[in-house]
C-alpha cells in the first residue's frame, strides 16, 4: 500500500492529529514550532503559534473553534486568532514531578474527559518521572491516574470506551498496556501487557482505534504503522516514507483514511527520507471512531 503525502510541512515533532468532521479538516500540532496546524483539502495549509509547546489537543465541544491542549506547564484551552496566534488560557495548572517537562500524548475518553501524560525533556535521560493525567470540565485541577512513566505514549480508547490503551517508547520500555476502564468514574483499572514492542520493528508511539477495535500504533524509527486486533495478535504493517512516524488518525468524509504525522530530527543526513516531517495518508480499507470532544 502506497503512502499519500499530505502536505511536506517539515514539522520537527508532528504530533496529536485530529479529524475535525465538521470543518471535514485535519489538525496536529509541531511540538518544538509550539504551532497548531490545520490542512483542507481545498483550503490548504494553516498555522497558529503559542507561547509554550504544544503536545496534544483535542476539541471543544462547549466553544466553537477552540482546542484543549497538553502543554509545556498544563492543560490549557486555545482559541485560533487572525493573527495567527493562539489566544491561551490556563485550565490546569500542573506541577512536574521533575524540572524542564513537558505533556506529550493526550486525548479524550469516549466522555468527552482529557487524558494526557508528561514527559522529561531529555529523553535520552531515561528518567521515570512522566506521570498521566486527566482532566474534567469545570475542575480547576487535573487528576494524577499513573506516575513511574518515561515517555507515556498511545493513548486510545476502544470503541465502546471500556478498554483504555496506553504506552511508553522509551527505548528501555517498548511496551503497551490495556487496561478495563470504568466510564462513569473514568477510571483505568487492572493494567496488563497488551503487546511488548521489543521484539517488533519500532517503538511504539501515537495510536488510533478502528471500528473493529483494532488498535493501530506508529512504530517509531521503523517506518511502519502497525495494527494490532484487541487480543493483541500484530494484524498488519504498513509503511511510510519516513523513519519516525509519530501519530496516526483517521479522518476522511467516511473516516476511512489514516492521516499519519512524523518527526523530522534535527542534525543528521535527511537524503533517505527528504519528506521527514511530513503528513501522510493511507488507505488501509477500514473505518475509524469519531473523535471525541472534551466536555461532551
């Protein structure tokens, strides 16, 4: 199956796309850019820039044309302006559990609560000190669920929003995990290994669900999307013309395409993948879930 390039946006981190079926647009965020981007068909390309980095997003329900968002010192709403600035006000404030941290993979559950984890800058450091978090309409704070994470990542639920997925692609980890979720408390209880990456090519990193509830994870450094049925068993893989995919989404008039952003590292030879950075489509021949609102 032949990747799509969407649009050569050379983003350094593309992350957190998102169908947005009334504007029938795709919007991801560039974490280092701290820019929100939305693509149209028709339309084509625009951007907006925030103070802070932006990590994950995902719409409001209660204010036409704003985001929540995973940033740099919490969660915060987001409002695009004609200026191409982002109007930010803080929802939730949080306190790292370490110095210079940031959220990285976020979504809504199926009612419409904020999940989203943070990260350390430093990688490379190997620090257990991300923490996943989530948030509900109307809190002044977000609630800890999980700590002793390096990079928590994937986060995803099944399509009748009893099974929350989540990962960490921390070289060290490479694991993904599912958990029963409880939608009236929001929940996650009894977490259990879902798949271990390590044997399998790339580490995992942003996901998306299907209507099968299979769950479709980007394997990092391999240049390959990969769908997993919900007892775990690797269904498929299939490529992208860029070695770090980092999110996956579907979207589309029938949300039957999957919209894949990739990061475009900074300092090495880019000759064997000059699209580094860029947005890509599939069409992998199944349907994915609505994306829920925040506060629906």
């Amino acid at each position: 199956m032949q990747a799509e390039l969407v649009l050569d946006a050379r983003n350094g981190t593309g992350e957190s796309p998102v169908w947005h079926a009334a504007e029938q647009a795709l919007y991801w965020v560039d974490i280092p850019a701290r820019a929100l981007n939305r693509w149209h068909a028709s339309e084509g390309h625009a951007q907006w820039h925030a103070d802070e980095m932006i990590a994950c997003i995902a719409p409001r329900a209660d204010l036409p044309g704003a985001w929540i968002a995973g940033m740099e010192s919490g969660i915060f709403s987001l409002q695009p302006q004609a200026d191409g600035t982002l109007a930010a006000t803080s929802l939730a404030p949080v306190a790292h559990a370490a110095p210079a941290m940031r959220f990285n993979d976020g979504r809504c559950d199926r009612q419409g609560r904020f999940w989203a984890g943070t990260m350390l800058l430093d990688m490379a450091a190997g620090a257990r000190v991300g923490r996943l978090y989530s948030y509900r309409k109307g809190s002044d704070n977000a609630t800890l669920q999980l700590d002793d994470l390096i990079v928590p990542n994937g986060l995803a639920f099944s399509p009748d929003g009893r099974t929350m997925y989540l990962s960490d692609s921390h070289p060290s980890v490479q694991a993904i995990w599912a958990f029963d979720y409880d939608t009236e408390t929001g929940t996650p209880s009894n977490r259990r290994l879902f798949v271990d990456m390590k044997p399998l090519p790339g580490r995992p990193d942003g996901a998306a669900i299907d209507v099968d509830g299979c769950y479709w994870i980007c394997g990092n450094d391999a240049g390959l999307v990969h769908r997993f049925t919900p007892d775990g068993r690797l269904d498929r893989s299939l490529e992208v013309p860029v070695k770090k995919p980092a999110m996956c989404a579907f979207g589309g008039p029938a949300l039957d395409t999957l919209f894949v952003t990739s990061i475009r590292p900074g300092g090495i030879d880019l000759a064997d993948q000059p699209l580094a950075g860029g947005v890509f489509a599939l069409r992998p021949g199944v349907q994915g879930v609505p994306e829920p609102t925040f506060g629906s």
